[in-house]
C-alpha cells in the first residue's frame, strides 16, 4: 500500500489492479473476467457466479447477478450450486432483474424481498409508477434490463469484446475446489446463450 501511495514503478502496477499486475509479473493464473477481479465467491463452489462473472458486461461482478440468493440462501428459489444444470438460466434472470434494478436507482438490497414476496416487488412497481406517472408492469420491468443488457453487451462488442471474453480464467475449468473437489462446470456454449431472449 505504501509503494501505491509514494506512486513507485511497484506501486504503479500494483494500484493498476490484479489483471495488470499478473501481465506484468508473467502471472497466468489471475482471477480477472475482462479485467474486473473476482469479488467474494469461488465460481467452482457457486457456479451460478461464476456465469455472472463471465458473461456480466461489466466483467466479474457479484452484484450484477447475485446468483448467491438462489445457489446458497434459497431465496427466490433453489439451483443447486455444484451443478451446472440452470445456472445459465438462473444468471440471465439475475442479470436481467438487476439491472433494471440499478435502472431506477433503489438500493439492490431490496432484492431479497422483492425475489420472496410478490407484493413487494408490486409495491416496488407501483412506487416507480406514481413517482413517473406510469403503468410499468413486472414484464415491462424486465423488458427494461433487458434493453439496458443489451446496450451494455451491444457495447462491448463494438469495443472488441467476443464470446471468448466471456470466460472464467483457465485455472477454474482444470483446478479442483476443495472440499467438493469441483472445477468449474458450465459449458461454454452454454453461457454463450445467456443473451439470448
């Protein structure tokens, strides 16, 4: 932290972040989708997040598709975290759900209990509504992160972003993951289906 602050050669790559500072130090194995560092969760042990961390726009991310809820917590539903079996489905849903939660600029905490209790997420409807003068309902909701996902995605591909951008780092698909012993198993073709809609 000291070489950051004083701003030293050493300092300089560290404070460029994990993605930089594997290139170079010639480190391969850097836990890094798109250059965002992987927050909180090993994806081989909750592989719902590691389907946000690799198909996120954002890169690696945990709240764009806090898979977490439904993989551990059980809210919202239940998709066994050990198994690649509805994890593409279960982040889409996620991804979509966020952002046009980040959209409105209500705190992503709420939702825990929109994802449990139906009439909160009607409650949070009807407080957009009045506040805009709307008629949103839950489909035009999703409709808008689905719009804003693909303006995200649609702008990375400009920027030269590919499927192949939209991985894991090599080390998850080869190293096992105490105590379960698991790589990461979603498929890429599958994840490549995530913006399909």
């Amino acid at each position: 932290m000291k070489e950051v602050g004083k701003g030293t050669p050493l300092g300089r790559i560290l404070g460029s972040g994990a993605a930089i500072t594997g290139k170079v130090l010639g480190v391969e194995r850097v836990p890094v989708v798109k250059g965002q560092a992987l927050p909180a969760y090993d994806p081989r042990g909750i592989q719902g997040m590691g389907v946000t961390y690799a198909t996120s726009p954002m890169g690696a991310d945990h709240t764009a598709g806090y898979a977490v809820a439904a993989n551990v917590l059980k809210v919202g539903g239940y998709v066994d975290p050990l198994k690649a079996e509805g994890q593409v489905d279960l982040s889409r849903n996620l991804q979509i759900a966020t952002t046009a939660l980040d959209s409105t600029g209500f705190c992503l905490f709420i939702a825990f209990a929109i994802m449990d209790q139906p009439e909160t997420n009607q409650a949070m409807l009807d407080l957009i509504n009045s506040f805009f003068g709307w008629n949103m309902s839950a489909e035009d909701f999703a409709g808008l992160g689905k719009r804003v996902l693909k303006y995200e995605h649609d702008f990375n591909l400009r920027a030269g972003f590919s499927s192949q951008h939209d991985r894991l780092p090599a080390f998850f698909y080869k190293e096992q993951l105490p105590p379960h012993n698991l790589t990461f198993k979603v498929q890429d073709k599958d994840m490549d289906t995530l913006f399909n809609w």
